[in-house]
C-alpha cells in the first residue's frame, strides 16, 4: 500500500544522487537506491517539435481539457530510508524542483 504525498523537499546529491533529504522537519538518510527511471511525458508540446508535425497538432482541433498539462521532464527514485521509510521521490528537470511523491506502507 502507498500514500501520495507530492510534497516539495530539500535534497542534497552525491555524485549526481540524493544520499539524504529532508522532509516535514526530518532528516532522511538513504541506506539504499532501489530502483531509477525517467519519465518524459507530452514531448510533443516541446519547441522542439518540427513545423509539419507542430501543423498538424495545430489544426487537429481544439485539445481536451485534460491535455492542457505542462510538459514534464522526471527522474524518479525508489529509495530505502534511514529512520525506517521506504518512498518515491523525483526530481522535476522542468521546475528544478524535487518531490516527496510516495510513501510506502
């Protein structure tokens, strides 16, 4: 079982990974990375789309409401935590800022 946090923390990197964060006045030391992905969601609203293909999402009509999200640009960590906390954390390469995303029961 999971509970979604998405929370702003503070972490700080050793080379280039978060080693420990801090989250609702805690300090989070990370015994172990378990797990590492990417995830790049709605690229086609990026500048670097090129003119036929920026056409035809222009005159395919108006886009859902559902659509109308910003672009994301996430690398994601499952992580092993010292006290006790097992949890996902990203960081957003498009705000810069990094998220407390889930917690693991």
């Amino acid at each position: 079982m999971t509970r979604r946090y998405r929370h702003p923390i503070r972490v700080h990197l050793k080379n280039d990974q978060p080693y420990r964060f801090t989250w609702r006045d805690t300090t989070y030391r990370v015994r172990a990375i378990l797990a590492v992905w990417h995830l790049r969601d709605r690229w086609w609203s990026s500048a670097s789309l090129d003119s036929s293909t920026s056409h035809a999402l222009a005159t395919a009509g108006p886009a859902p409401r559902q659509c109308e999200q910003q672009e994301s640009d996430r690398l994601y960590y499952r992580l092993d935590c010292s006290p006790d906390l097992h949890c996902e954390i990203y960081h957003d390469r498009a705000s810069g800022l990094w998220i407390l995303d889930r917690i693991y029961d």
